[in-house]
C-alpha cells in the first residue's frame, strides 16, 4: 500500500452541515421544500445530480442552465453559513505526518477548485499537493472518474491505493475505481451503513486514521 | 394499542440540522471548536447535558449559569437558522388523521414550551393536544420521565402506547419508560442505528408512518 486518496467535504473539512442547509434555502427559493436529512444524504455528489435527484422526487426537472444558477446561490450561501473552513480533528496532523513519512496522497472532491482554495489553505496543504477537483470531470462521484485521475497522478495502481471518505458515494466511486475504501463518521453517516456500502474499515475521523494508521497497510 | 406518543424536534419539525448548527456556532463562541457531526449526535437529550458531555470530552466543565447563558445563545441562533418551523412530510397529516380516527397521541419534547409554540402551531395541533416540554421535568431524554408523564395524561398504559423519534436517545428513553419506540430516519440517524438502539420498527418519515399505519397494531 503506497499512497491515501482523501476526499475533503466532511473528511478533511467540517462542510456537510453547512452544504445541506445551504442547499436547503437554495432549493425552497424555487419552492423545493425538501428536509434537511434527505439533502444530507446527497452531499458528496454533484450538484447537478443532487438537484436532478431531489427533483424528480418530486416530479420536477431542470435545464443546465437552471442548475448552474442554483449552484451559484449555493455557494454564495454556503459562504454565509460556513465563513471558516475548518479542518476536522486530526485531518491537518494526518496529511503532515504523510508527508513527513514520504507517503503520497491526493485530494479528489467534486467542489471546485476556487470554492475548495480555502479549506486546502486551512488543511496547510502546499501548492505541490495532488488535487484533483469537479472541474477536471463532468463525472463526479458516485462515477470513478475523480479517484482514477488522481490516482494515475499519484502514478499508483488501483491495488496499491486507499480512498479515504465520509459518504457513501466515496466508498461506491471507490469500488467502481477498484479501490478499497476506509470510512470515517466526521459527515454524520453511520458505521453500518459504510460499512454497508462496502468499506473495509471506518474510523471515527482523521484522528483516528492517524492513531491507527498501521493498520492500513501504508509502507512506513 | 391506544395511543402514540412523538418526539417533536427530527420527528415532526425539519429542525434537528439547525439546532445543530446553532449548537456548534455557540461553543465557537467560547472556543470549543467541536465538528457538526458529534453535535448531531447529542441534539434530543436537553441543552445541559449536550454541553456538559461534549465539554467533558475536551477537559472542559460547566457551572448551570453558564449553561444557561449557553442555551439562551443557541436559542437564539437556532431562530435565525430556522426562523420558519417546517413540518416534516407527513407529519401533520398523520396527526389529522390520528384525530379523526380517534386515536389519542401526545407530543414529548426536550424543548420549552415557548420555542416550541411556533412548531405546534405550523403543525396545526389544537391547544387540546397533550405536550410535555422540557419546562416540566430536569429529566430529559434519555431519562425516560418526559415518556412516562406524557402516558400519564393520555391515561395509557405502557403496553398499550408507542412512542415515535429519530434519535437513539428517544428510543433509550421510551424503552426505560417501559414503551416500544418506532424510529424515523428525518433526524439524519440510520436506520441500522436507530434499530440497534431497539426500535421495533424503523419508517422512513411521519408520512410513512400513516401509509402503513395498521402495521402498528392500533384500534383503528
């Protein structure tokens, strides 16, 4: 096992929340009224595929056009409602003691590249680090597209790899990339149900990934 | 079986994401910078034992007055978070039907009763209708007293009533006041969880609940 592949949102920084009630007043603009628990369960993928999901739920679709708007008032009040991007415990120390181990890792999330500027910035990771944002791809997660390339840009084999993620749809994009999966709980979705979906162990947070890091295998 | 008793935050109102949020930007305040997700875990045991268990975990300790001044704060904030209280799909026309079928139910809720008139009042529950706050005993959730006084009043006997929630602490609590407990996944805690704790069954939201209304065995 040679190198981690992190997901950010709810792994590294403490944004789900935010992004689930964020996307709660975006979507009740438009008369969406869709409770906050439901949108949670969506947090990870596009927004695209969020809004078209909920959407059809409740019989509506949507232009390009109308979602991009909506991403837009997104993020505009995700801003509002997440003014600091803070790291979760132990994500900043665990990514510095990769790089003082000379493991290679990468960051692979679907927010783009100027949204997720201030949460790298907070995770104290430098310009080097692998980042491989939505932008890159129109195939976010639960699609493998994100892990793959940034998995050939850590020039890694799928089996020597580990993705490292909060939701459900990490642990789905993981396996379709052939990619084992470890979970934490830092995004609010149980054990049993990444477990469920398919990771081979979940941890309480970055912290604990740190304590335990020997049990993953890494060449240390 | 007679009667129903509900837990009112995540079971019946959209508000369990807020009084998270609201929870975590007021142990900011006091720099405890304490991740969204373990905050969600403790919504719906009272104010008092949030504060102090999350404070233990960080070598913190409280004086009441502090954690008075604490809630008043969350309260507050949680109104700008959710200035509007939304009524869970369902959830009110589960408690109309209820009515008209004539089946007694109460509400048992950790809140006080003035900030949880505005929640009463969007579901459309009748000065009539039995609701025990958090104003009539110090023995929140998981003390199973808020159950037992609300049984009292709806002169059930705990075999004869269920209680409905979405937060393990509602189950623990209905199972000590000697009641069964129905989980709901609208408070953003899984259902393999909410099973595990011991609810008999677990529905998807209050609307669900009415669907399958004769799986519960009421006099209907």
């Amino acid at each position: 096992m040679k190198a981690l592949i992190f997901d950010l949102d709810g792994t590294l920084i403490d944004s789900v929340y935010p992004h689930a009630l964020a996307w709660q007043e975006t979507l009740h603009g438009i008369d969406m009224i869709v409770p906050a628990w439901e949108i949670h369960r969506y947090i990870g993928i596009s927004g695209r595929l969020l809004v078209r999901a909920l959407g059809r739920a409740r019989g509506r679709s949507f232009e390009d056009g109308e979602i991009e708007q909506l991403e837009t008032q997104h993020d505009a009040l995700f801003r509002e409602y997440a003014p600091l991007q803070v790291p979760l415990p132990g994500a900043a120390e665990l990514l510095k003691f990769l790089r003082e181990a000379g493991v290679s890792y990468g960051i692979a999330t679907t927010g783009k590249r100027k949204e997720i500027q201030a949460a790298l910035d907070a995770l104290q990771v430098g310009n080097d680090c692998v980042v491989v944002d939505g932008s890159s791809t129109d195939k976010a997660k639960p699609e493998p597209d994100l892990f793959t390339a940034c998995r050939r840009r850590l020039r890694v084999e799928s089996s020597n790899c580990l993705v490292v993620g909060d939701a459900v749809w990490d642990v789905h994009a993981a396996r379709r990339a052939g990619i084992l999966a470890v979970g934490v709980l830092t995004g609010g979705v149980g054990e049993q149900e990444l477990s469920n979906a398919g990771a081979m162990r979940v941890y309480r947070d970055a912290g604990e990934v740190l304590r335990r890091i020997d049990e993953l295998g890494l060449e240390l």
